[in-house]
C-alpha cells in the first residue's frame, strides 16, 4: 500500500477552538450543564420569607437569570482554557507533515518526530471536518483531510484506519 | 555533552496518580477553593455517621449539604476512572520507556513508538518529589522517574539541562 501523506497540517486557533467546541458538546455536555443546574439548585433551597405568587414568579425568574449567567461562565472559561492551551504547546502550533502507512503514523516537524504504532491508537472522531486521531484521553492526532495528498483520498484512509482496527468514537 | 538516559522508567498506577494529583493542585490552586464547600459534605456524613441527624432530616432542613455529600463520595471515585482511563490509555507510563536528553532535545522510545523533541517543543517541567513531569502540552507530559537516571549523572544536572534550554522547572 502507498503511504497516505498528510502534508503540511497547521490548526489555526479558530480551527483548534471549533474542533474542541464540538468536541465538548458530543462528550462533555454535561459539564456545561453541571454549574447551573447547581447555582439553580442552591437558589431554589434558600429560605425566603414571603412566598405569594409574586415572590415565587420573581425568585423563579431571578434563578432562570443566574442560571443563564453560570452557564454563560462556563462557556467563557471553556473558551479561556482552550485559548491557554493553545498558546502552552508549540506542538498545536508547528506545522506537521503525517504520514499513514501499514505500521502506523509518522510524524515530521521542525521541532518533533516520531512514530506510533496503530495499536497505541483507541480510534477516530470527525470533527468541524477534521480528523481527529485519539490516541490517549488526552492526546491525539488532529489532520486535515484537505492536506491530504493526491490521489489517495479520505475513504482511504478511513479503510486503513478500519484495517487497522480503529473504530469511530 | 554526554546525554542522560533513563533506561526503563515504568510508572506504578499509585504513583501515577499521586503525582498527577499534585501536579493539578500545584498548577490549579484555583481548586482548593472550588473544594472548599466540600466540607458542609463532609460534615453531613459526620452527623449521619454518629447518628445526630438522618437522611430525611438533612433533606428537609439542608438539602445543599446533601449534594456536598455525594459530591464527597462521587468524586474520588470518577478522580480514579479518570485517572485510570489516561493511565491505561498511555503505553510510555504502563509499559515502561526509555528516555534520553541531550542538548537536541528529549527522546523517548517505548513499546508503541518512538518520539522525539527539540526543547522548543517542551515549554514547561514539574520536578514533583522524585519524578519530573515533562510537559508538550498544557496538560500531556511525560514522567520521568529521576531516580531511574543511569549513573554517574546526578537530577541537578538534569534540571540544570532543562534550565540551559529556556525550559521552565517548576
């Protein structure tokens, strides 16, 4: 089998930052929905002293906002860490070249290289039309299917990948 | 310059998770205060442990404690999946590696492959007890076992490698 070349792959932080965004979304909803359903239900439980119907509508209305707001805070604060971690690794940031062959992955950039064998890889996610390779729960290979080299094309190296044993998270 | 090797660092799953965890809270401090309301948790477990107050006692007259309490009990055990999942997930900590740094950078090769780094790739090392974290990411790192070092190097000379190169030792 030719190798399947992946050339020059940069992740710009807009990209990087819609990739995880959705990422986020698919697996980590939850976590955005935890601080709110928190802040609601600390202020639902506060005593109050009136509890007429006008009380009630304004102590609903003031946790919907507080709610809104805490969520509001978690999507900053996811947007902030991604932003640190995108400036922390200079990794995100070199261009790469990758390239797939029957024995894994082989990386080269000017300030890393190296070689992972498919059995070190848990499987593979498309996201924001990226393919993101994952190679731990931290970690992974992120490649643009638009550097891929001609004549091989994505449906070949979803086949290898498959060959390979990789499955789609 | 005579490159250090750390011949066959393994990392245990305890000493894995010490070591993370402390790592997070040195680099997060942020997270002893979010922990801080743990303690009402802690707290609801001891007046329900002593027999002071019962379950529908504390879900009458404080229901946030309660919450505090499973928070309490469900964290350590998600902290461990957690854990566990990233242990399991990295050949270099479980199967052991073999590292060596010189002046070039940093290469480890383990059972799955082989990776190496120049130090521009590597902005940030924790030197935590016996281990030294070396970070390519914010959070992805590898950890070096300074007591595994081959003699007759010493870890200040390691450290002082680190330094030499722009790599900030924390």
């Amino acid at each position: 089998m030719q190798p399947l070349v992946f050339a020059d792959v940069r992740i710009s932080y807009p990209e990087f930052q819609k990739i995880n965004q959705q990422h986020a979304l698919k697996t980590r909803w939850l976590r955005f929905l935890l601080l709110p359903a928190l802040v609601g239900f600390v202020l639902w439980n506060t005593p109050t002293e009136s509890e007429d119907a006008t009380a009630t509508g304004v102590r609903v209305g003031a946790t919907l906002l507080v709610m809104l707001a805490s969520m509001g805070y978690a999507v900053f604060n996811f947007n902030r860490a991604l932003k640190k971690q995108y400036a922390a690794s200079p990794l995100l940031q070199a261009t790469a070249t990758y390239t797939l062959t029957e024995n894994g992955i082989r990386v080269e950039s000017p300030i890393w290289r190296g070689t992972t064998a498919w059995a070190a890889l848990r499987g593979f996610r498309h996201l924001n039309g990226w393919l993101y390779l994952v190679s731990s729960s931290a970690g992974g290979y992120l490649l643009n299917p638009a550097c891929l080299v001609a004549p091989a094309t994505e449906a070949d190296v979803l086949a290898l990948l498959q060959r390979h044993g990789l499955r789609p998270l | 310059m005579t490159p250090f090797v750390f011949p066959n660092v393994r990392t245990s799953f305890p000493e894995y998770a010490r070591t993370s965890l402390v790592f997070t809270f040195k680099s997060n401090p942020l997270l002893w205060v979010i922990l801080l309301p743990a303690l009402s948790g802690l707290f609801a477990l001891y007046v329900l442990l002593t027999g002071q107050r019962t379950l529908p006692d504390l879900w009458h007259d404080n229901k946030m404690s309660l919450l505090m309490l499973l928070f309490v009990l469900g964290w350590p055990v998600l902290l461990w999946w957690s854990l566990r999942k990233q242990y399991n997930a990295s050949p270099a900590l479980h199967t052991g590696a073999r590292y060596t740094l010189s002046d070039e950078g940093v290469a480890v090769l383990h059972a799955l492959g082989h990776e190496e780094y120049t130090w521009a790739a590597v902005p940030q090392a924790w030197h935590i007890g016996s281990w030294l974290i070396l970070l390519t990411s914010q959070n992805v790192g590898y950890f070096l076992d300074l007591r595994q070092l081959a003699e007759p190097a010493r870890a200040a000379e390691v450290l002082a490698l680190l330094r030499t190169h722009g790599v900030k030792v924390k």
